[in-house]
C-alpha cells in the first residue's frame, strides 16, 4: 500500500537502525543477556536469570466471552483524532459501550508498553493509559492499577514509569502503579502449549478481575511487529522471556503462546504515534493520530499489522498475509482470537475532521485483513 493516508503525518528518524551496546547485547541471547546484568545489572536481576523463584503452580485462565462483537464476529474500532480521552469514549461508543466490561467492584490492572525510559512510539502515551484508568474508576472499579516490567536490561521499571511520566498520569487518574519484577510468580503449564509449556506470569497480573492491554504499535526488528499479543510478554518472568531463546527462531510462536496465561478484556493499542521502521527500542516514528479497540487481542493485531502495512516503510515484513504472520497465525490456532478475515468486522471514525482521508484509510486497513472496503 501506498504511505499514510491521514493528513499531516510528520515522519521523524529516531537513532534509525542504530543500535546502542545496550540494545545489541540485550539481543542476542541469555549468555549475552547475563554478562550485561552482570556488569551493569541491579542485584536482583542478575538473581532473576540465574535462579528461578519459588512460584504455586496455578491454572490457566479459561478464555472468557468477548462482550465487543457485533453477532459472531469480533469487533475492532478504528478512531482518528487527537484527544486521547475524546478518541478512547467514541472507540467504547462503536464496540458497544464500557458498561459491558461490568467493572463495578473489580479490581482493574493496566498493562502498558513500558519497554524503556523513552517517549513514545517506544512506549504507550502516558495520556492514552490516563484517560482509560479515568474511565475504569469512573464505572465503580475498587482498584486500577498499571503495571508492566521493563526490557531485562532496562530494569528498574519504577524509575521508567517515572521518567516516561506513566506514573504522573496514573497517579493524576487515581491509579496506583507498580513495577511487576518487585512483585511475587505463579507458575503456568498450559496443555495447549508446545514451545512453552511452563514459565512464570506476574501474580498481581494473574489474581486481577480485570486485564486492560494497552500496547504501543510499533515494528520489531525480530518479532517483525509489537502490538497486543507482544505487550503481554512484559507479565512473564525475565528467564523466560523470548529475547533468551533469541537463538531458536521461534519468537512469534513463543510470543503467542505466552498469551495463553492470561486474557485482557480489552485492548487498547495506542497508535497516536507509532514507529513504521526499525523498533522496538529506535527507529523511523510517524504520527497517525489513531487508537485501535477490540476485546479480541488477535483481530487487533491482524489490524495493527496492517495499519504498519500501510507506510510501506518496514523491509523486515514478509509479504504473506496479515493472517500468515507467524504471531497472528499460532494464536488463532491456539483459539485466542480471530483467525481469518470472516471472524472480525473493523467500525471507525475521525472525530478531528478529515473523514474523506480517514475513510480511505480505513477502506485499505479493509482490503488488507482481506474484508471488502466498503
């Protein structure tokens, strides 16, 4: 496809393609990985990757009922503006409302991208995660708490929910933030699993009533793209994360099957800015003034994907179809969300003018998860 279709997209090169020693040697495997905490990393990283945790052993979340469908198919609104708080109620109002969520007395957690201390498109705009915690604790939520666990070598995560200003905006939404690596395991095993068939999950993650994903869209220059599937690798235990097995070329498998520990309610992606080269840490950043919504994680992606599609920037995707790709396709065939093009409708809306430019957009996000654009 041919480059943004929204008006006044400023391109911007963020160190593109240029790696700091610390972003290389966080890639290239566990050996790597543990001669940098070694060297530079706090004591209790270095006790993490050597020694695992005592952790109960607990049982796989069942898939709940996606309360955003619209009959059999899964909904994903697709909205243009640039009021976080503003795009975040239209988006709700397309899926069918928040009050589906029935969040009265849940304790809520929101897990963004807080991959590092940089600004996004590297992390979630502090202001998109503000205006959902607002909303969770204006429908009767007991608890909102966001929380995530950095990169390995970007630890500690308390310091980069300060420096990215996450913890301003949590705390201005009267939410409660919290670093997961400071917080205890659980251990999952689940049947369904053939690459990872037991790894710790965040407890504070796995005892909520609610998960809420806010991910960042974003390209990745070994899991091809980041987005709702990718963001839940954060609740997983630094042993074992996929950047350690970095060696076996099975990222997108391992990524989805992370995914089978616990399931969001509702994904909010923020594509207010996003990166369309390079990533996740440096790379090409363009504005696109978008959020994308879904109570399905897969079909989010499918569309997320295709969005990154549309600026025709990344040199890394393959070519096959949004559904082809390995993330995309191992978890349809895990049963965590849409598989095909039959099984998601895309609803949308500007709300800041341009709806000609923002209607072809959406008519090419359409045409590639292979649905018809009109």
């Amino acid at each position: 496809m041919a480059g943004s279709r929204l008006p006044a997209v400023a391109r911007e090169t963020i160190d593109t393609m240029r790696l700091s020693r610390r972003d290389f040697l966080g890639r290239v495997g566990f050996g790597a990985t543990l001669g940098l905490a070694l060297a530079k990393g706090p004591q209790s990283l270095i006790s993490e990757l050597l020694f695992e945790p005592e952790a109960p052993l607990v049982t796989a979340h069942p898939l709940p009922s996606n309360p955003f469908v619209d009959g059999e198919r899964a909904l994903v609104a697709v909205i243009h503006g640039t009021d976080p708080a503003a795009m975040l109620a239209e988006g709700l109002r397309l899926l069918g409302g928040f009050d589906r969520l029935d969040l009265r007395g849940k304790r809520v957690l929101i897990k963004p991208n807080l991959l590092n201390d940089r600004p996004p498109p590297t992390t979630t705009n502090p202001l998109v995660v503000e205006a959902l915690a607002r909303m969770v604790r204006s429908s009767g939520a007991t608890g909102v708490t966001v929380a995530d666990s950095s990169g390995m070598i970007r630890f500690p995560t308390r310091e980069n929910f300060i420096a990215t200003g996450m913890q301003t905006a949590a705390e201005r939404a009267g939410a409660g933030v919290l670093s997961l690596e400071d917080a205890p395991w659980v251990r999952i095993e689940p049947s369904a699993a053939t690459i990872m068939r037991r790894y710790l999950v965040s407890k504070p993650v796995y005892d909520a009533d609610l998960v809420l994903n806010v991910p960042v869209v974003k390209t990745h220059r070994f899991a091809e793209y980041s987005c709702a599937l990718k963001n839940l690798v954060g609740i997983i235990h630094p042993r074992h994360r996929p950047s350690l097995a970095f060696l076996s070329g099975r990222w997108h498998e391992r990524i989805a099957e992370l995914n089978l520990a616990v399931h969001p309610k509702l994904t909010v992606a923020d594509a207010t800015r996003i990166m369309i080269d390079g990533g996740p840490t440096s790379g090409t950043a363009a504005e696109a003034n978008l959020l994308l919504l879904s109570g399905d994680r897969v079909a989010l992606d499918a569309v997320a994907l295709a969005l990154l599609r549309s600026f025709g920037a990344w040199s890394k995707d393959p070519g096959l179809t949004v559904w082809d790709q390995r993330q995309i396709k191992r978890a349809g065939e895990l049963g965590l969300g849409a598989s095909n093009a039959a099984q998601l409708s895309i609803v949308g809306a500007s709300i800041d003018g341009e709806r000609r430019r923002f209607e072809r957009l959406l008519a090419d996000l359409k045409r590639e998860v292979g649905l018809p654009a009109s």
